[in-house]
C-alpha cells in the first residue's frame, strides 16, 4: 500500500456504464472512442455505490488548451487530498484484484467510507486503486 497527495482537484469527463460489472470494459472503450488518447491524459474507473448499486463510470481529464465539454459527458471532481492506494500490475489478465485491493482499502481506519472508489490507470499495465482518507 501506499499514500499519495492529490495536491489539486482532477476535473474529469466521463461516460457511465450500463450495468456493473457486466458493461465495464464497454464503458472505458466508449470513452477512447470520443476521447482522443494521449499519455500526458489521466485515465479513471470511478465507482460508488448508490442505493445497493454500484454505479461506475469510465473518465479521462482535458488536456491543457483542449475543450472536451463539445462532447456533452457528465463533468467530474476528482478531489484533491490524501489517498491510500494499491497498485495492481496486469490489471487485464487480473480483474478480480480491483474487488479484492478496494475491499482492503475500505477496511482500513483512515479511509472515508463515504469516498469514492478510484481507479488510476497509470499505465497500459498498472492501475492504482485509490480511496480518499478522513479529513
């Protein structure tokens, strides 16, 4: 595990997926269809649970001089602050370890249960699952 500092919010742009977890990987390919890609952008998976469901959406921020509210996606606040984090190596070939590092991540004392579950694709490898801690 491991903590990080947001230091800034993230504004992100983001499509939803259907059904969870069933339209997931739809949801993300959706979103690189209408976002071009860049490795300078920051990816996301951002779940909650609302009303015994879990919604999820697939986001990616703008990048600088570039306007992605043409697109009409939903708007979203990544927050800045601290976060505890696990990093999953070949997230592809290992789905069931996103349940398994968010259900560990809940667990702990110092995250808000009312956060979030974040995931950061760092890389086209490496994921970090990621909950905001209490204030």
């Amino acid at each position: 595990m491991e903590q990080i500092n947001l230091p800034a919010d993230i504004l992100v742009y983001c499509v939803y997926a259907e059904s969870f977890p069933e339209d997931v990987q739809k949801c993300h390919e959706t979103l690189h269809s209408l976002v071009p890609f860049s490795p300078e952008r920051h990816y996301f998976g951002i779940s909650v649970l609302e009303n015994s469901e879990m919604i999820y959406k697939a986001a990616a921020n703008a990048l600088p001089e570039e306007d992605l509210t043409p697109l009409n996606l939903e708007e979203f606040t990544v927050p800045k602050g601290d976060y505890t984090c696990i990093l999953i190596h070949d997230f592809m070939n290992n789905v069931p370890a996103f349940k398994e590092a968010f259900d560990r991540l809940f667990a702990l004392p110092q995250i808000d249960p009312e956060s979030y579950a974040y995931e950061w694709y760092i890389s086209d490898h490496v994921a970090r699952c990621m909950v905001k801690n209490k204030v």
